[in-house]
C-alpha cells in the first residue's frame, strides 16, 4: 500500500520492542512504526519504506543515541542478511527483560491483569537440537529476514555442536533438511527432501527417527514429530506441569492436549497419573505409542476441536503457534479440569487462548517466561490456570 509519507526521513524515540521483533516507536499523532535493527530508548533515523493502514514500517538509517543494551552481533550470518536471530545485537539481559515486557504488554493491551512473571533463564548460544534449512547448490540455508532470499547456513552460533558438521555437509539433490539431534545420546539425523537426496548425508544420520533423555526416560522421535529444540529447556516444561500437577486432590486424571511423542503425558504418568494423550500428527502418534508403552496413558490420534475428553483433575495444552482458538478452549472447558496447563509460543495467540479461558470462568494464577530461543523474539510461556467461575 502507497501512503503519502512513503520516503520520507523522521528522527524518533524508540518505545519498545513489538511481539514480532521489531521495534516500535511513534511518530507525531501517535501512528506506530515498525522499525528492525532500532532498541528501546534510542534515538533514530529511519525512512518510511512502507505503510498499512495502522502503521508505517521504517528503514533504520542511524542511531543517533545508542541503548546501553546494544552490543555487535557475534554471528557473521546476522551481517549477510540471515533471518534466524532478530536480537543478537540485544544483550541476552535484556532480551529477556523485553520478552517479559511484550507479554505484559498484551495482556494488558485486552484488559487482563498480568501475575507476576518468573523467567527462566537458559544458556543463549549452541542450544538449537532442531535445524530447519532450505538447500541450495548442495548447501544449508537460511532464509534471508522476511524474505525468500538465503544465506549459508554455515557457523550458526545457536546450533548444536553435534549439528555444526552437519551444516557444512552437501546435500546434492536436496531442497529441503531437516537436522536434529539427542544432546543426551550423541545420536544425530539429517533429512533430506526428496528423500533419494538421503546418500549424500554422513551415515550416523541416515536414521527415521532419533532418541533424546528427558523426565527419567528415553524418548523416541521420528523426522516429522514434533519435540522441543533444546531438552534442558524442556527439562524446565516437565517439572512445571508436574508442580501445576503437585498437590491437586485425586482423581489424578489428566488430558493432555496437543501431546506431540508424549512427554508430559509420560511425565504424569511417572508421578502416578492416569489420564490421555491427544495428538492430530499421525508420525507424533506413532512415537508416543512406543514412548508411553507399560505407562497408564491412553494415545488418541485426532483433532482437538473435535475431541470430547471425560472429566479429569488437570489438563495439559501445548499447541502450534496457532494457539488453543475457540475450539481448542471448548475441548479444555470440556474437560472440567481443576487446573489448566497452557504452554504457547506466540504471544498474540497466548493472548487470545487466555482472555477465552478467563471468559469461560478459569483465573490466571501464573505465568512463566522460558527463555528457550534467545538471539530471537519468540516467546515460550507457561500459563496455570484454576477454575474460579463467577459467583
């Protein structure tokens, strides 16, 4: 969309960090811009390169007054133009503090009272266990920032040493690769589409599906299932659901909700609950019928919206960035769970999910901030949530 102020030069005062990365600042009459690159009380000149109808997107062209917080990103990709880490020129302080200041903020922004956040802080490089790339020439690339231009993939700072190999790897034949690896079995898996592109990978990766240690067990994890990308953050995932969990009084029924190969699920199961796993990807299915095998878990492959789920103590949710939506809230007040466990990792949706489920009569007791993908926006939070209907 054309606006008359397009190419125009302003010098403005940074106001925070949006939810999707960029920062925000205001021009005379209050309309937002939207600038990359720009942090939190810096003065800046940029030029207007784009407008919608509810803000302006500006190009950073100097600081003129730099943040306190700004530091030269480490990674040379971040130069080339590499779109994986927004905030490395943020320090990791202070990245976490404008995590929880963007989760507070838009909870605020829909009349919803914030608790106290808790973060939990976790180790800022060589943490990813997951890799996405595209392939090019026989190479790994990363997409370019918002665009379908690639960089090499070559000396990411957030990957796993067991992936650096990896990503300096040919892939002839390949347009598509998937890394991932077991940070606590050493074991390693590159996959490759279309698949004949396979040979071209070191042999220890040529595996369909890889294992990884966490909550006292061992679990299997096929190429297209779901699994958190780095297990000392998921560490901090289980042992929250399982305080959510702690001190409930029986039945010890549980539903857990977008349940991926099982984890939560089997961590419950370990404290000596019942309860059922719901999962809609059939690879995901499959690994938690394996993973959660001896355990009293019963796997149900289907959609959640549709899902109807018996009476339990405690449900579990998980979803996609996509959030819960009104179907998903509808299966979980369903449920008539005591307490509600809702993990999101897209604050807009965590927003959505919280406002419907106060609605539906639960009361957000707590909340907590993993850090699990510093040197990027994205938000992992950790919401509990009792049933306290109206009276």
């Amino acid at each position: 969309m054309s606006h008359p102020g397009d190419g125009e030069m302003l010098d403005l005062v940074v106001d925070r960090l949006g939810d999707k990365g960029d920062a925000v600042a205001l021009r005379p009459g209050g309309r937002r811009v939207l600038v990359r690159g720009a942090l939190p009380g810096e003065t800046v000149r940029v030029r207007i390169v784009r407008s919608t109808p509810s803000y302006d997107v500006g190009e950073l062209r100097l600081v003129a007054s730099a943040s306190a917080d700004r530091v030269e990103p480490a990674c040379g990709n971040v130069a080339l133009g590499c779109g994986g880490c927004q905030w490395q020129h943020l320090t990791p302080g202070a990245q976490r503090l404008a995590k929880k200041g963007i989760v507070e903020h838009a909870l605020l922004a829909v009349g919803i009272d914030p608790p106290e956040l808790t973060t939990v802080e976790l180790e800022p490089w060589h943490y990813r266990t997951s890799i996405r790339a595209e392939v090019r020439d026989g190479r790994p690339c990363f997409f370019s920032y918002r665009s379908d231009d690639t960089v090499p993939a070559a000396g990411c700072l957030v990957a796993h040493p067991l992936l650096e190999e990896l990503l300096t790897t040919r892939y002839d034949g390949a347009e598509h690769l998937v890394l991932r690896c077991g940070v606590r079995t050493g074991e390693r898996m590159a996959w490759v589409q279309p698949a004949a592109a396979r040979q071209s990978a070191p042999e220890d990766t040529r595996r369909p599906y890889f294992h990884e240690m966490a909550a006292g067990r061992r679990w299997r994890v096929s190429a297209r299932s779901f699994f958190q990308a780095r297990p000392d953050g998921l560490d901090h995932l289980i042992a929250l659901v399982e305080h959510a969990a702690a001190g409930l009084d029986p039945p010890h029924r549980f539903v857990d909700l977008y349940s991926g190969v099982g984890v939560f699920a089997g961590a419950l199961a370990e404290q000596g609950w019942s309860g059922t796993a719901v999962e809609g990807s059939t690879s995901s299915v499959r690994d938690a019928r394996h993973n959660l095998s001896g355990l009293d878990v019963a796997v149900v492959h289907g959609d959640v919206g549709r899902y109807r789920p018996d009476p339990v103590t405690l449900a579990v949710a998980d979803p996609s960035r996509a959030g819960l939506g009104t179907r998903g809230v509808r299966t979980v007040v369903a449920s008539a769970a005591q307490r509600v466990v809702l993990g999101s990792c897209e604050v807009r949706s965590m927003v959505q999910d919280t406002r419907r489920l106060v609605e539906a009569g639960y009361r957000l007791t707590s909340q907590t901030l993993v850090d699990l993908f510093p040197q990027t926006f994205r938000v992992e939070v950790v919401s509990v949530f009792d049933w306290a209907p109206a009276r």
